[in-house]
C-alpha cells in the first residue's frame, strides 16, 4: 500500500513540474500592485473587466504558452462567457473558422480555405481548444488584400469597394488615431522602406479599427461575454492602437492589457522602466528558442 501510495504522489509530482516546466522562462508583473504575480491574479482581475488583450511577440515561445495557458484558465474560471479573438484570422474567414469549430469541415479543408499564418502551429492549441469547448472565436483582422489597398493608394480607396466587400471593414471612414500612438509608429518606422508614406500608417490603422469594430459588434450581440484578444504588441501597448479604438466605441468597457515581449534583462528586469507598456508585463527569456 506505501508503494503505491508513493507512486501516486511521485505521478503527480512530475505531473506538476512538467505542467510548470515553463515557469522559469516568464516572469508577470502586475504595474499597478506594482509586484510579481501568477496567472490566477489575472485571471481573477478580469472577473470585472470586459477584454483582455494579450500583446505578444509572434515568434515568442513563452509568450504562446502563456496564451493558451491564460486561455485555458479564463475558461474553467469563466465558462460559457468567454470568447477568444484572433488578429491571425481576417473577417472574411469568420465562415470558414465557424464551420472547422462546428466540425462541419476537416482541419485539411480548414487549412485550405483559411489563409493561416505561416506560424499557425503557435495558436493552433488555443483553437482546437474552443472548438473542442465550443467557445466562439473572433476572425479579427480586416482581409489583408485592403490593408495592401490603403497602403498603396490612401484610406479614400476603400470608399469604391462594393458593399459585400465593406461588410468585412469598420465602418468608412475609420479613426486613425493622431497623437502618441502615431508618433510611436513614426519613429519605430524611421529608415524602413516606404516609412515616410503616410498610407503606411493608415494601414496600420485599419488594423487597429477592423480589429476594435470586431470585438465590439461581438460584445453588443453578447453582452455577457469576457474577450481574451491575442494580437502583436504595438496593437495594444499603453491601451493605445485597437486598445485605445475599442474605448472610443464604447467608453464603458473595461479593458486590461498585457504586454509580453523578450527582455534582455530577464534575469532581473527593470520593472518599473517597462511598467507605462500594460496593466500587467511579461518579460520573457530571450534564450528560449524562437517558434519561427
């Protein structure tokens, strides 16, 4: 009977550090207790709060574990309210996404009919996981092919597309957010091919407003639902980008983001320097082998 009795304990000792194994290659501080915490005080934060947005770095390990461990948690804690949403899902693929979740196709078929990023195998835990609990998932992103549009010939393009093609956008014309999220993107595209053209950034800004008008009709046809948003850092860092477009839609909803990104010195971060990025910042072990 002692035998198996320490067997057991043993199984879930291993269980547990295998579960874990990740935890030495992330670190999450909370900026406004202004301490380390786990996933559950986020978890538990969100108990009054409307969307999460979950700022990565598309090719960061830790980073996507953290999704979908994050993702996971917000569902056992809050069942059928949540929703996920995804900027690696374009709006005219919301059919398609649905049907995969519903089961009605395969995923060789879903794979076709989706224009999946090419590091799709990073999310790919979080959707077999709502389809598998049939928890709705948001194709966030306005299609590319109109982004491309704007980036080329201005946001007064997007005024000659048929409506069943601005079924798939927000509504015409669209925020492009003046002031601190601007100068941001100015400066980190400073010496990059096409960084003077300003529909560069008007591009970006249809990111930015596709994505917000997605989650918000989302959340008016579901207005008990929790969001968990995952989308590339700049989107949603200091609450600006879709963050801060989302807030202009409807100014009561509760929005905490995090931001989740590599940090150099992560043996012993500089908390504080980094704090003005989220409500909660993750700083990640460079070390760890890159997804792509």
């Amino acid at each position: 009977m002692k035998l198996i009795i320490s067997s057991i304990i043993l199984f879930f000792c291993l269980k547990t550090v295998a579960q874990d194994s990740m935890s030495i290659h992330y670190k999450i501080y909370d900026t406004r207790a202004k301490q380390i915490v786990n996933i559950d005080k986020i978890i538990a934060d969100c108990e009054d709060a409307d969307v999460l947005f979950f700022g990565e770095e598309h090719n960061d390990s830790a980073g996507h574990y953290l999704e979908n461990k994050i993702f996971q948690a917000l569902h056992k804690k809050y069942g059928e309210q949540l929703a996920l949403s995804l900027e690696m899902f374009e709006t005219d693929g919301q059919l398609v996404l649905n049907e995969y979740l519903a089961g009605f196709i395969d995923e060789t078929r879903f794979a076709k009919d989706v224009r999946l990023w090419s590091n799709y195998k990073d999310y790919r835990p979080m959707i077999e996981y709502a389809k598998q609990n049939k928890i709705p998932v948001i194709a966030a992103n306005p299609p590319r092919r109109y982004v491309s549009l704007v980036s080329r010939r201005g946001m007064k393009s997007l005024d000659s597309l048929s409506k069943d093609a601005k079924k798939y956008l927000p509504p015409l014309p669209y925020d492009t957010l003046s002031g601190r999220y601007r100068e941001k993107f100015i400066d980190i595209m400073q010496g990059s091919p096409g960084g003077a053209n300003p529909n560069v950034y008007y591009s970006q800004s249809l990111w930015d407003a596709g994505m917000s008008y997605s989650i918000y009709k989302f959340l008016k046809k579901n207005k008990r639902k929790k969001i968990f948003h995952c989308v590339g850092g700049f989107h949603t860092e200091e609450k600006l980008g879709t963050a801060a477009q989302l807030q202009m839609r409807n100014k009561k909803l509760k929005i905490l983001n995090i931001a989740s990104f590599n940090d150099k010195t992560f043996s012993d971060p500089d908390w504080e320097k980094e704090s003005y990025r989220g409500d909660y910042i993750i700083a990640t072990n460079p070390e760890l082998k890159k997804t792509f």
